[in-house]
C-alpha cells in the first residue's frame, strides 16, 4: 500500500531533523514543497523504488551565514517509506 503526501512529509521532517544536514540552518515553518514522482533518474541513481514522494523543505539562514543553502530535498520511497537525500549542487 502506497503512503500518503501527509506521511512522506513526516518521514522526510524526521529525516532532516535526525541527521542534522542542515546544520546551523532551521528548517523553515513553511509547508514543504511535495510531488508525487513516477521513474526517471532519481529512483535508480538515489535507490528509491519507481513511485516516490519529492520533499523540498525551504531553510531559514541565520544573518551571518556565509553560505545560503535555500532548499534541502528528501526522496521519500512512495511504498517503503526510505528517506534518501537528494544533492544540490
């Protein structure tokens, strides 16, 4: 059975929370950007089955960052729940 947008989005918030990836940069209390994706690259290159939940979280940057990461992205695997990171270049 397929997980929901709801449950992609609890899954890819504790995956961020957990790891800490993002460093001295909140994750920002906006909702998340989601789609639903079927295929393509991603699902092979990143090990998340065919149908997967796309998560874009924005940050907030503290005012004396140096670097501005805007976005971080979490693949969600639509049937098992894996979170994997996507990179940003």
């Amino acid at each position: 059975m397929s997980i929901s947008e709801h449950r992609a989005v609890e899954i890819a918030t504790a995956f961020v929370k957990a790891h800490g990836e993002t460093g001295a940069y909140a994750v920002s209390p906006r909702a998340p950007s989601v789609s639903r994706e079927v295929g393509g690259p991603s699902s092979k290159l990143f090990g998340v089955g065919e149908n997967y939940w796309s998560v874009l979280f924005d940050l907030e940057t503290p005012a004396d960052a140096v670097v501005d990461p805007d976005h971080v992205i979490v693949l969600v695997d639509a049937l098992t729940g894996k979170p994997v990171w996507f990179p940003i270049p």
